[in-house]
C-alpha cells in the first residue's frame, strides 16, 4: 500500500519545493491526482490533509497552468475532491471554471469534461443543467456576432460550433434521463439537427455524437432518431458511420419495448458468410431483398456490417453484435444461431487478421459467452458442424477457405471444456457435437470429408454422467456406413473408448448396487464388534501372562536354590558325568548316547544335570528333595502349566477366527471405498498394534 510518509514527500508543493503558482510538469500533476484519489477512497484524513490543497491555494495553481492542456486537466480532476466549506473560495473557484467553460477560443474540448465534471461537484444538478444551458446559448450567441463581424472561421481555427457540441455532449454523458434537460431538450435537438448539415466533418460528427446521446435518454426519441443513423451508416465517411453505428448498437442493446428494435425471427441469410463480398455496397439493401418491417432492416443492416469496407465500421459491429447476445437480447434462438456463426467466421478469416479490436473482442468474447451457462455451451455445440460444413463448402475465392476447419473445431472444443469444467455442461455438449459428427460422417459426400469428421471425432470427451446409448448407436451406424480404412480406423479408436466408458459405467453401478446403507451399518457394526473383541482377548491374555509372570518373580523371590542332597550327589559322581553320559537314561529315560563331544564346564555341566532331572517326574523320590528346591517348583508349575497353554490355544485360535474376520470386513471395506486413501493407515496402525 502507499504509505502516508513515504508518498507525501514527493508533492510538488511539499516542504515548499514549489509555490502554488510555479508551472508543474505533468508527471508531476499526473502523481499528485493519483495521490488525492488513493487518499480519498482510503478516506485517510493525514494523507488528504496533506495532498490536498484549500480551494484558494487550487486556484492558484490552475491559474498558472491553463497553458498547458495535460496539467490543467489534472488538477481539474482534483476539484471535486476538494473540501468546499469555504464559500467564499468555492464561488471564486465556480467563477473562474465558468469562464474557462464560455471562453471557446482558449478553451480546448478535451478540457471540457473536466470542467463541467468541477462545476457539477460545487452546485446542486438543476442549477448546474440551467448554468451549462446559459453558457451553451452565450457561446453561441457571441460565436454568431463575431462571424457577422469577422466572417467565417478558418479550417481548423477554434469555433463556437465544436465548443457548444462538446458541452452538450459532455452534459449528456452526465445524465441519465431525459427529464434532467427537459429544459434543454429542444435546444439541443434544434443546434444539433441543424449542425448535422455542416460541411465540416468534424462538426458532423459531434452533431451525430450529440443526438446518439440524445436518443439514449428516451426509447421513443431513439426511435425517431434511427433512420437518420441509417442514413448516415449508408452514405457518409467512415468516422461518422462508426459513431452512428455504435449510436444504434447502444439503442438496441438499451431499449427494448418498441416495435422497431424487436428481434426479427429471422436474419437475411445473404449476411451469412462475412468477408465474401466487399465495398461500401455491402450495407446497401436491395430493395429487392428489403424486408417488409422496419425493424428488420435495421437488425439486417446492423448483421450487414460485420463484412463492412471498412475495419472500424466490422469492429464495432462485432463487439456491439457480442454485447447483444452476451446480454440476453437476442431471444430468438435461430437468429442467435446465425449471429453465432457470422462471428466465429469472421473471427478466423483472413481478412480480419489485421482488425485488432475486432480479434481481441471476440478472443473475449467466445470463452465469457460459454462460461456464462450451459446452454450457451450447448448453443457453440450446435453451431461447431454447421460452421465446419460452412468453411469446407467455401469456394476457392472464398477467404474462408484458407481457414483451417480442424483448428476451428479444436478451438470450440477447448472453449467449451475450459469454461464449464467440472460440471455436466462440458460433457453435454461434447456429447452434442459427437452426435453431429457421427451423423456428418453417415452423411459424408466423399471419403475425404469421413476422414475430416472421423479425426475430429477423437477430440470429443465424454463419461457416464450422460446416456451414451445413443451416440454408441450412431457410431455403429457410422462404422458400417463408411468404407474408408482411415475413417474406419479413426471411427473404431473411438467407438472402442466409448465402450470402454460404458463398461466401467457398469462396473461402477454393480459396486454401487453392492453397496447399500444397510450392508455398510452391518459391515461397520461388525467391524466395530469385531474390534471390540479383539481388544477384550488382547487384554486378557496379557494379564494372564503378566499374572504368572508375577508369580514366577515372587517365587523366586522367596525360594533360595537348595543344593542337591549328598545321596543325588554321589549317584552323579559315581557316573563321573562323562562327556558321553546320558543324563537322560539316569532317571529311567531310554534316549540314545549323545554322539557329541559335550566340552561344557563342570558348572554347566551340573546345571545341565539339574535341567535333565526336570524331565522326569518319577526319577527323584520325593524324600531326597527339599519341599523348597527350585526343582519341586518347576514341578509344581510344570503341573498347571498345560491348563494355561490349553487356554492360551483356545485363545489363540479365536484371535486367528476374529483376525480373518477383521480382515475380510477390511477388505469389503477396501472395495465399497477405493478411493479412500486412509485404508492403507489403518492396516498399518492395526498391524502395529497387534505386534
């Protein structure tokens, strides 16, 4: 954003660099505009106080610049935001504009907006239409004495004539209906009928500016003012024409109750093709083809300038004719049909590659009118093969057939998919134009025009968010009808992406017919069922297991290991625990010698001795024991031992029934959700908390 402390230093009045009377450069004025507007839509009070000036202080200022045309249009911009509690510099400031706007031969038009835009915001809107109407009948009144005197004005020498039309062209620009002048009405009518008969064009054209914005303010005095707008478009130069066109594309667009601007059902078709004929001739209506109503000929005449001599004359009718349909007002489907293809032609012919603001109109133009709905895509839908068959059909001195028919195509594919993607309109109007094209290559004349229809029948895209039965239809029928191998081939590439479309349709309604409300609360209840058990075994055996595992500790705890008794010891002595002694066969075992070499120590070799007397529960009588030694523990735990493994296989085998279980709700849960991206984490997260 602009700061106040940084934007500020560089005024031209700041810290005094300049006085208010200094001549200003107009980048310098330019900035302290921009700076005055920022200040006052941000309604910063620091940043308005300090760039912009008490009224006497402005007056100064424009003073010293009225020379120079640029600075003074500037600063007069900054008038009304100016603070006009002083009264006294308020009229002092009203007066000196007011002279500036009497005095024609000082004042350039091009300063005449700003000064009437100034006045307007220091009086009330009825004094100021009467201030404006005196100024206008006293510059023409002196204008008049000094042509008595002097003469006629030289070429180009200020004249009262251009003055006058320039203020009454900028009051109009200033209302908006017509009773706000109503006590200017019939001098403005008079002075500019009267004006219109000048020989200086120039002077023609503020008339013709003058009574178009006239005609705005009142459907009915539009009306009245339409024939001489015709006139004008027929037989005058090229300036006043383009004025007197965009005069009747802005009644057109406006108004709408009258019979003379109602839409005709249709257009005269001769209009059709732009660019195939050429010369001024081309809006001259033959009276033979003149449509018996008037508001016929006028539609006709405003279609018959798209392919105008002139390239202001096709521009304004391009943008105007765009405006018209984008607006609504054209309701009439076949007469939007015609306008729609008359623009898209002109738009790639040749011979508007040079009118720039026709191209960059309608480049704008074709991507808003399809983004609006989707019936303004379908409408491009239906106009794409009419307007292909148009530009193949164009003769040889035609413009049009140098066109490229396969990128006209291409590009009202792409502007139907990039302004209604996402939504059904795209798909509903590529299924429309396929459905045109299927029924182009049926219909095909040669195999030259099957192979055209054929190529750009692969560019269509649609899915199953509509019914492709009947298009599969056509395809078939554009299949067997055909007999050239490249259109066959083209046909069958997309005849095989249709079925693959309609396949996966039926997949998906056989997993959506699978899945139902109900199977997914069975499913979700007996996952969560499932779980629950899950979680209950889980905990159980781990407080089994923990249990004994406490008791082992205590009986550790408590038990000290007692030594074998003194006759255990001699019997192992007595077999000198050699290291091919069966320690198994010593309590009655019959295993085979170990035919290893056993090259354990003594101490281990006594403790594998005790682990081998653990083996057998009738090897020991129960005298030669301590009731306390570790081996009756062992034994004694070795005696409920089997219970708790029993019960853990139980458990076990119920957690393996819940785990397959919980697996296969899983899976079906995978299947009803593939594109659910959380599965995977789930399994994971279940995988860690069972490990």
């Amino acid at each position: 954003g602009i700061k106040s402390s940084a934007s500020v230093s560089f005024l031209p009045y700041h810290d005094h660099k300049k006085q208010h009377s200094d001549v200003l450069a107009p980048e310098e004025a330019f900035y302290w505009r921009i700076l005055g507007k920022v200040a006052t839509e941000r309604n910063d009070d620091e940043l308005m106080e300090a760039s912009l000036l008490e009224i006497p202080a402005m007056s100064e200022a424009i003073a010293a610049n009225l020379h120079t045309g640029i600075v003074t249009g500037e600063l007069m911009q900054l008038v009304p935001l100016l603070d006009f509690g002083d009264e006294v510099g308020r009229k002092r400031l009203y007066t000196m504009l007011g002279s500036l706007l009497l005095d024609y031969q000082s004042t350039a038009p091009s300063l005449v907006p700003h000064l009437l835009a100034a006045l307007s915001a220091m009086e009330s809107s009825a004094e100021f239409v009467a201030f404006v109407g005196g100024v206008m009948r006293t510059t023409q009144a002196s204008g008049e004495e000094q042509e008595a005197t002097d003469g006629a004005p030289a070429e180009g020498a200020p004249c009262w004539r251009r003055h006058t039309l320039a203020v009454c062209c900028g009051l109009l620009r200033m209302v908006s209906k017509i009773s706000e002048v109503a006590l200017l009405s019939d001098y403005i009518k008079h002075m500019a009928e009267e004006l219109i008969q000048s020989p200086s064009a120039e002077i023609r054209h503020a008339s013709i500016e003058c009574l178009g914005l006239f005609s705005l303010l009142d459907e009915h005095v539009a009306g009245s003012y339409i024939p001489l707008f015709v006139k004008v478009l027929k037989y005058d130069t090229e300036p006043l024409q383009v004025t007197a066109l965009s005069a009747m594309m802005d009644a057109l667009l406006i108004f709408r109750q009258s019979s003379w601007n109602a839409v005709p059902a249709q257009l005269n078709t001769a209009y059709t093709v732009p660019g195939e004929a050429s010369g001024a001739s081309d809006v001259q209506e033959d009276s033979s083809q003149r449509p018996a109503d008037d508001n016929s000929s006028v539609w006709n005449l405003v279609f018959s300038c798209l392919h105008h001599s002139s390239s202001g004359v096709r521009g304004v009718a391009a943008e105007g004719l765009g405006k018209l349909v984008l607006g609504g007002r054209i309701l009439s489907s076949k007469v939007e049909q015609q306008l729609l293809l008359a623009l898209t032609l002109l738009y790639f012919s040749p011979m508007s590659e040079s009118d720039v603001q026709l191209r960059q109109c309608l480049a704008i133009f074709f991507p808003a009118f399809a983004a609006k709905d989707q019936a303004n895509a379908l409408a491009l839908a239906h106009l794409a093969v009419p307007a292909l068959k148009h530009i193949g059909a164009a003769p040889k001195t035609s413009p049009l057939s140098k066109v490229n028919a396969l990128q006209v195509g291409q590009y009202l594919l792409s502007v139907m998919d990039e302004a209604v993607d996402g939504t059904n309109g795209a798909v509903a109007a590529h299924l429309a134009v396929a459905t045109q094209l299927c029924k182009a290559v049926i219909g095909a004349p040669s195999h030259a025009c099957a192979k055209f229809w054929a190529k750009l029948l692969n560019q269509i895209r649609v899915n199953t968010s509509v019914d492709l039965e009947p298009l599969s239809a056509l395809v078939e029928q554009a299949l067997q009808s055909s007999s050239d191998s490249v259109a066959v081939t083209a046909m069958g590439k997309f005849a095989k992406s249709l079925q693959q479309v309609l396949e996966d349709e039926v997949d998906a309604g056989a997993n959506n017919k699978a899945k139902t409300p109900d199977d997914d609360e069975e499913r979700d209840d007996e996952e969560t069922e499932v779980e629950e058990q899950m979680q209950a075994l889980e905990v159980d055996v781990l407080d089994k297991d923990e249990a004994e595992g406490k008791a082992d500790e205590r009986s550790k705890a408590k038990l000290r290991p007692t030594p074998l008794s003194p006759s255990l010891m001699h019997q192992v002595k007595e077999h000198k625990m050699d290291e091919d002694v069966n320690l198994g066969g010593l309590f009655g075992h019959d295993h085979a010698p170990s035919t290893k070499t056993d090259k354990k120590p003594a101490a281990k070799r006594g403790v594998a001795a005790r682990r081998a007397l653990q083996d057998d529960e009738d090897a020991v009588p129960s005298g030669m024991l301590s009731p306390h030694s570790p081996l009756l523990v062992r034994r004694s735990s070795r005696a409920t031992k089997p219970v708790a493994s029993a019960k853990k296989e139980v458990d076990l085998d119920r957690l393996l029934e819940l785990e397959e279980k919980r697996e296969k709700a899983a899976w079906l849960k995978r299947q009803s959700n593939d594109d659910d991206g959380d599965d995977d984490e789930e399994e994971e997260a279940e995988e860690e908390e069972d490990a």
